[in-house]
C-alpha cells in the first residue's frame, strides 16, 4: 500500500494532469470559435454577386427632347458595343418652376419606375443602367462594367459582414447590390442631413491627396478648388446600376416620397435620403449586435482574460458614448417606422471605377496615353498631382481585348492602321487616350460631365475629339450596327429599317437615328464632313 507521501505525489500528478487537459481543452476552444464564421443561407459569400453570366443588360436613358449631347451618349454606348438604349420620358414636357430643371430631375422617378414595372418575373435578376442622358460618354465596354460591378459588390459584401456580422447582415438582408456613383460634396442637403452624416466614411486610402487629403485647400473666392482634395464617398445619381427588382423597390420608394412631399425636387435628394436612412438603420443593427456580444461574452474569455480593469471603459460604455442614438444637438435623425423595410442593398463607386462624376473632380482627370509615359507625367505637372498612384493602365484594362479588336487589319500596334487610315485592329488600350484619375490611376467605364464651374459643361464640345473612338466614329458605329442584334421591344413588333431608338412614348415608339440627330449634329458628332449616318446598303441604294 502507498504510503501518505506517495498517495500526495500520484495526487498532484493526476492534478497536473488535468489541469493540463483543462487548458488544452480550452485553447481548442479559443481557437475555434475565434476562427468560426458560419456559412448562413442567403449571405453572399466570395465569388457570388447579384449578376450572373444569363443575366441581361438594359440601358435606359431620360430624355425629353433632340440634343447634339444626347446623341453623343447614344454614339458612344452603341460604339463601346451597349445594347440599344431606351428612352425614357420622350416627348414629355417639364415646365414646373418650383423644380430644379423645371422638374426633369425628379420625372426620371416615374419615367424609370414605369419602365421596371414592365419586366416579368423572369427578368427580376436582369442588370439595369440607368444613366443621365445629356453629359455622359461611354468609353470603356460593358464587360468591364459588368465585371467591375461585381467585384465592387463582393468587396463590398465582405465589409459589411465583417461589420455587422453575419447573423446581423442575414437577419436583416444587408448587403449590396445597387452601385451610385459618388462624388465628393453632400449635395443637396447640409453636414446636418443623415444622409451627409450617417453614410460610410470614404474607401479612398486616407493619403489619397497626400498631406492635403479630406483639407480644404481653396484659399480664394474663385472656387476653383473647393473640395478638390475631398475623397468621394457622397452619393451621386447620374449612374445607376443594379437587378431590375431591386431597383424597381428602390424607385417605389423613391415615388413614395416624392409623393408625400411636392417640395422633393431632385431626385438625387431623394436618392441620397434613402441610401442615409439605410445607412442610419444599418448603424443601429451593428450596435444591437455589438452590443450582444459583449454582454454575452463566452466564459472561455471570462477565464484567459481575467478581471476587468475599474478603470478601463466597458464595450457597453464606449458602444453607448458613439451610439447614433445620442442626441447630436444639430444632426436631423429619420425616425423609422418598424413595420417598413430601409434596407435597399445601396453602396457607392467609391473609387470611380465603373462612372467618374467631374463636378468637383475635374483637376483630378485627364487624358492620358499609357504607351507615352512622357504624356502620363507632363499631365501630372498640368494637374499639380503632386505622387502618382501609378503610371501604369490597370490591370483588368490591360488584360482586356483591344478597342479595336472586333475588326480585321494590319499587324501594327499603333493605334491607326497606316495602309488604310482607319482604326488599328491590334491595337491596345495603352496605345488610345483616356480619360484617367491621376491620384487614383482609375480609367472609368463611364465619363459624366456634370461639372459647371467656370463653363466646364463645354468639356462636352472641347473634349470630344480626345476620346479613342472619335476619328473612326462612323465606320466604327456602321460595323457594330451590322454585327447588333436588335431589340424588338416587346411582341412582334419591329423597329424601322436602319438605326432606330426604342421609347417609352406610346405614340413614337421609334425614332430612328437620322429623326433624332439631325446633319448639324451628326457633323458636329462624326467632324468628317461626311453627312448624316447611312448604313452601307443605304449607302449602296442612293448610288444606285
């Protein structure tokens, strides 16, 4: 038999032991439910985006009336290879001088919300542009558009998960999958407005602009640079893209208000409170989650962690000192209802990659020419850009096909086939200009020209010659029409011979090209004297 000492020594072994599994025990623990992240159903997780490779493509733009810049719109969607744009609000007239634009701004509401009220069931999930229709150049193709739009939304969707959680983010069916572009000023509305206040903070690195960034360096009355060195992170609605059924609940909503308060003039407004109140309601749910989680703190913490310090601030007390919640003495907080819904799936273009507003940014563009580094830094200095990002074309560009490769030619690299002085089949996109942030290196897919400073709204006839597609704008126009499909609206019926626009108006439900851009514009549009657009069997037919 053992004696005491011996029975003390077997005792503290097994003790030790045991206390060594406890800890090992524990530390798997740790480790897991650290690293544990459920997979819930209905969370969008890496690689899964609201647009999927059957879905289609709509274009619709808002246009009441002929206008050389309409057609420029129109001229470059269809070069890049978009479908046929819809016309929205044809013919309708807008005199309301209570409005901003006499209230052509808030009619693209209803014009866009009838147009989405048309789709069936099965179109629910079909991608939808919606873009303004007098000051916006398409100068990168729909590809890159579509593939910019879902990795936006994948990058995205992983902030807001590791946000809110993932239960936060299932429970209340967060995430996104409408894209605004963004622009650097909270317009309309002051610092005041949730939707000035309550929205992200910019996804721009914060050295953007280097030591200036988020400053104000406007140190005259000319306003030249007011908010120049702002990151964007305010919503803007120029361009809009998204599911049609996700969009047709936002412009329901969108009527709704505009409905309830006449005063409502501008759709971006409108826009801005709803993508505000979103964010607000977002806000309240991740501290509900925070929250819950720190009052349910596992024990397995508890134990490894300790006591807490007296004097260190509590989760509870520092999530109660930042809640949105706390009344700011000036912030207007919405007051929401609990039987509606104020989660529409909206985030921005944060860094501009799929449309680049000007208002704001214009000293941040230029037209650059990648293959000419020279060019690249001289319009560095022109533009005070004091570190470039980088000096070389981005990646998803430069893997992508050339802006002449659908055509047959020369084996030359240039831009311009010198046997035939047309466009340059093998070209690549390092060999045309375009139109390029300078701090952030981004080509947009899209160029709005909604700045007005100082008559800036003149970029639109200045710079038109500067885009790639410009000098070879009718040949190129002619083979894309030849190798284009048309859209046949709906039923049988059939659009008229040639270049036709479809409408929302039920009398015209057409207008063909020549009706729409008469030979003043299209001589303004194609500059090579050449009259008005024919296709090459109409060419053929005066001839005869």
């Amino acid at each position: 038999m053992a004696g005491p000492q011996q029975e003390v020594l077997q005792w503290t072994r097994f003790r030790g032991r045991r206390l060594i599994g406890v800890i090992f025990v524990t530390l798997v623990l740790l480790i897991f439910f650290t690293h544990y992240s459920p997979v819930l159903p209905g969370v969008i997780r890496d690689g899964e985006s609201a647009a999927s490779s059957s879905s289609l493509l709509h274009l619709l733009v808002p246009a009441n009336k002929r206008d050389q810049n309409l057609c420029k719109n129109i001229l470059s969607s269809t070069i890049n290879g978009y479908p046929i744009p819809i016309i929205i609000n044809w013919g309708k007239v807008f005199d309301n001088p209570k409005f901003p634009n006499a209230g052509s701004h808030i009619a693209k509401v209803r014009g866009f919300l009838d147009y989405l009220e048309s789709f069936d069931a099965s179109q629910q999930n079909d991608l939808v542009l919606l873009v303004d229709g007098y000051d916006i150049w398409f100068q990168l193709d729909p590809a890159l558009l579509v593939s910019r739009y879902n990795a936006i939304n994948t990058a995205a969707n992983e902030r807001i998960r590791s946000d809110v959680g993932d239960q936060i983010a299932h429970r209340g069916n967060i995430r996104q999958t409408i894209i605004f572009s963004s622009q650097k000023k909270c317009w309309p509305g002051d610092s005041d407005d949730v939707w000035c206040w309550a929205i992200p903070p910019a996804q721009l690195p914060e050295d953007t602009y280097g030591p200036d960034t988020d400053t104000d360096i406007d140190d005259d009355d000319s306003g030249k640079y007011a908010f120049a060195r702002y990151r964007q992170r305010y919503l803007n609605s120029g361009i809009i893209i998204g599911p049609a059924g996700d969009l047709k609940r936002m412009f329901e909503r969108a009527e709704e208000m505009s409905e309830a308060d006449e005063n409502r003039g501008s759709d971006q407004g409108i826009f801005a409170e709803i993508f505000g109140t979103q964010e607000y309601q977002r806000t309240l749910l991740k501290e509900e989650w925070q929250s819950k989680r720190s009052e349910s703190e596992p024990w397995w913490k508890r134990i490894l962690g300790g006591r807490r310090s007296t004097t260190t601030t509590t989760a509870e007390e520092a999530l109660k000192q930042a809640s949105v919640q706390n009344r700011h003495p000036t912030h207007r907080t919405p007051t929401l209802n609990g039987d509606d819904d104020y989660e529409f799936g909206i985030g921005l273009d944060y860094f501009s990659e799929l449309g680049q507003p000007t208002v704001f940014s214009d000293l941040d563009l230029e037209w650059i020419t990648y293959k000419d580094p020279d060019s690249v830094h001289a319009a560095c200095e022109r533009r005070n850009v004091s570190h470039l990002l980088s000096d070389t074309i981005q990646a998803d560009l430069a893997a992508h096909p050339g802006p002449f490769s659908t055509l047959h030619g020369s084996s030359s690299s240039s831009p311009e086939d010198s046997s035939s002085g047309g466009p340059n089949p093998n070209a690549t996109w390092e060999d045309v200009q375009l139109f390029t942030n300078l701090w952030t290196g981004v080509t947009p897919v899209v160029i709005h020209h909604n700045a007005h400073r100082d008559g800036l709204k003149s970029n639109r006839d200045t710079m038109w010659k500067d885009i790639w597609f410009q000098p070879y704008a009718r040949d190129l126009l002619s083979a894309r029409l030849e190798e284009l499909n048309r859209q046949h609206g709906g039923g049988t019926e059939k659009p008229p011979a040639g270049f036709a626009l479809r409408t929302d108006e039920s009398n015209t439900p057409w207008i063909e090209w020549n009706d729409l851009c008469d030979e003043e514009m299209q001589e303004e549009i194609f500059r090579d004297g050449k009259g008005v657009f024919m296709l090459p069997d109409q060419e053929a037919g005066t001839r005869d």
